[in-house]
C-alpha cells in the first residue's frame, strides 16, 4: 500500500516501543510515525526520515537462499560478494523480500497501521501507564506530516482516559499542529538549535517556523486546559548543539518567552548506536567517527544551561557518556 494513498485512520508506523522511560513522564509505550520534515544530520533515526516503507538487509540472518531475489518484482535485489544490495531507485518499498525471507534477512521498516487496530494495541499496557502515571507518546519523524492520522490516534486514546503526548520537531503547518495539540497531555518539544543559519546548515532548513510554533504551542498551552505541560529537549551534539554559545542562547530563549509554561529541559546525549543504521540504508553519516560526551562534558553544558537565566531545577541531562580511563578503573574494580 502506497503512502500517499493513507487516509486518517491509516498511517505508516515505523515502531512501537513499549517500556520507554525517556518520552515523557512514567513508563511509556512510544508510537514512531516515519516521515519527517527535517533532515538533521545527527539524525539517529535515518529510517525515519522517509514517509515510505523501507527494506533494509541484516548480512548476520542471511542464509544466502536467494528466496528475496527470486519474489522482488522490481528485480532490485542482488546478491554480491560484500552483501545484498538493493537498488534504491527500484525498491518500492513493497515487504514481499520481508515478508518471504526464511531468515529474516531482509526487514521492512514501516507498516501501515488502521487507526483502531493501533489503539487497541497500545492499550494493552494499559496496567503499566496507572501504576507509573505513564501513557502513551507518539513521535517519529514528525508526527504532523500525517497529522490527521496523529490527532484521531490522540483523540482516541484520550477518549480511553490514558495520558497523552506528541513529541515535535516543530517544523510543520500550524494547521498540521492544531489537529494534534488540543489531544496531547503534554508536548515534547525540540529545541536543538537557537541560530537560524547554524539550524539550516544542520537541518536542512532555519528556525523560523519552529521558533514561531513553539511561541504558539505555549500561548496554546497559557489558553486551554489541554495541554497542560512542556518540555524543551535539546540534542547534545558534539561540534553542532553540544557549545556553549547554542545552550545559552537557547535558554535566554526559554527565560524570556516560556518560563510559566515549560516544566522541563532536557539536554539529550548524543549516542552513536545508529551506525549499522545509516550502513543498512546505504547512507553515510557525519557523526559516525564522532564519540560519546564524557561526564564531564555534560555537567559543564548542564551548568550552562542552568545560568543562562532560566529556572535551574528544570534542567535535566539525560542519556548515556563517554567513560574515561579513570572510571572505568573504577568500574573494574567495583565488579571484582
């Protein structure tokens, strides 16, 4: 099935995470549309830039059957000395190679999902959400570029009394955001970087919109019961967002314009467990040689962020660092 030919109550998912602890408050079960309107060059999830299903080849599952090459009626399937490769300007997209493939070889990434078939599967950690004060995100890509989708989805699970929140890059219509906001609980909001030159050199395009929507979703937020809370994230992102001029500017941001309503900012570390991704794609990624922030690193950006004229309390660093040789001594030492 096409993705131009979804409608509402259809849309192209690329996962569902359940068990998430980073996507809002609790234990959460995340909903990644594909589809995005950015093109970030830190991008780590590159399979989710593309509206359209995606094959990728895992070379560890293959068996080498060629049952995919034999069922691609694209004929884009070919079994080389490094691997299978796929032609990109003939795949479709379509899943048969998945679909047949003994060993699971060959994966399909995104899936088209009926509206009330996805509720009901998300639902199912119903028990999960009441005990946590969790709920249900759903994020992507950009949830807006199938938006109607994104605010039916929403709607239906408020209906159903769970905790809701979209998760947006801000880069969308602002008739593309109204059909989402008034059913999300909450916005995840990024804010990755404040300079509108540096933002188009990163992300394909400046900040002007999303600067303009973020304004918007808090004047929302000020107005209506729902939403009723914000959180800025911010990629920490060595030599892009990760400097000192881009944490300060993006707080002065925040003090000026949303302090009443922004309960959370989050500075995000950067990870670099996407690099078989952009490899199965057949993409290469500027951050592939880039390593983790240490510690260090992050408690000094941290420590900007709180001085830079916003309420302290709401800065939280989050994700994994870099380990340096002295801790992980330490670490040693402690397993023995």
């Amino acid at each position: 099935m096409l993705t131009e030919n979804l409608n509402n109550n259809q849309a192209t998912i690329l996962e569902i995470v359940r068990m998430s602890t980073e996507d809002g408050p609790g234990i959460r079960t995340t909903v990644f549309l594909k589809g995005c309107t950015l093109n970030c060059s830190w991008c780590h999830n590159p399979e989710s830039i593309s509206i359209k299903p995606q094959v990728c080849w895992v070379g560890s599952r293959c068996i080498g059957c060629k049952t995919c090459i034999e069922v691609c009626k694209e004929n884009a399937l070919t079994l080389t000395e490094a691997g299978m490769w796929i032609d990109r300007s003939r795949c479709t997209g379509c899943g048969d190679c998945a679909a047949e493939c003994p060993g699971t070889a060959m994966e399909l990434m995104g899936k088209i999902w009926q509206i009330d078939n996805l509720v009901d599967e998300v639902n199912k950690d119903r028990a999960y959400f009441e005990t946590s004060g969790g709920g249900i995100t759903i994020s992507g890509g950009e949830p807006a570029m199938q938006a109607g989708f994104a605010g039916a989805f929403l709607k239906s699970l408020r209906e159903k009394g769970l905790h809701t929140a979209l998760d947006t890059c801000g880069h969308c219509s602002r008739d593309a955001l109204n059909q989402t906001l008034h059913y999300a609980a909450m916005v995840l909001f990024d804010l990755k970087l404040i300079d509108p030159k540096t933002h188009k050199k990163f992300t394909g395009h400046d900040n002007k919109r999303i600067l303009d929507n973020l304004l918007y979703v808090a004047d929302y937020i000020r107005s209506h019961v729902y939403p009723n809370a914000l959180w800025i994230r911010t990629p920490m992102i060595p030599g892009a967002t990760a400097v000192f001029e881009n944490i300060a500017g993006i707080g002065q941001f925040v003090a000026k314009n949303l302090s009443d309503v922004v309960d959370r900012w989050e500075l995000c570390a950067f990870n670099n467990l996407c690099r078989d991704k952009y490899l199965r794609l057949d993409q290469k990624w500027a951050f592939h040689h880039t390593e983790l922030l240490t510690k260090e690193d992050m408690d000094v950006l941290t420590e900007e962020a709180k001085s830079s004229g916003v309420n302290p309390e709401i800065v939280f660093p989050t994700g994994s660092t870099r380990l340096q040789p002295e801790e992980m001594k330490q670490e040693i030492g402690d397993g023995l």
